[in-house]
C-alpha cells in the first residue's frame, strides 16, 4: 500500500512540474507568435495558472479517492472510524467499571 501512496505522490509532482514548465513555455511561445504585449501575457499566464491549480486540485481529489479504494479494498478502517470506536470502546469500559 505504501508503494501505491508513493507512486500517487510522485506523479502528482511530476504532473505538477510539467504543468509549471509548460505554462512557461506556453507563455513564451505566446509572446513570441503573436507579439503580444506585456500585459496580455501576463493575463494569458494567469489564465495558465489558474488551468494549472484546478488541474492539481482535481488530480489530488483522484489520487485521495484511489488511496481510500485501495485502503478500503485491504479491510484497513479510515482513522476517522478508528477513532469513533476507540471513544466508544472507552465509553462502555467505563460504564461496565461505574
């Protein structure tokens, strides 16, 4: 499971460092093509970087939902879950003993 975590986090970095590289290059490609003014490429790298993030925010939500299928396909309880039971646990000792 560990290895699965560890390939979810290092593409997510990988997609990221592309992302910011190809934004650049876009950006520069842009200028250059169209001679666009400062100002028009700063919107155009805003507009990248704005694709960018809501693309990092979607690949976070898929790889949080893949590690919770693959915590859910070994049996593993969320520590949420875990933790509810443990005051629960500690809630009945404590009635048995009062």
């Amino acid at each position: 499971m560990l290895e699965l975590l560890e390939k979810a986090f290092l593409t997510g970095l990988g997609a990221i460092s592309v992302t910011q590289k190809k934004g650049e290059e876009l950006v520069a490609e842009f200028r250059e093509k169209y001679k666009a003014s400062e100002e028009e490429g700063k919107a155009f790298l805003e507009k990248i970087q704005k694709m960018a993030i809501e693309n990092r925010e979607k690949l976070t939500e898929a790889a949080e939902e893949e590690v919770r299928k693959a915590i859910e396909k070994l049996g593993a309880v969320p520590m949420e879950d875990f933790h509810k039971l443990e005051k629960r646990v500690a809630a009945l000792e404590k009635k048995l003993k009062g």
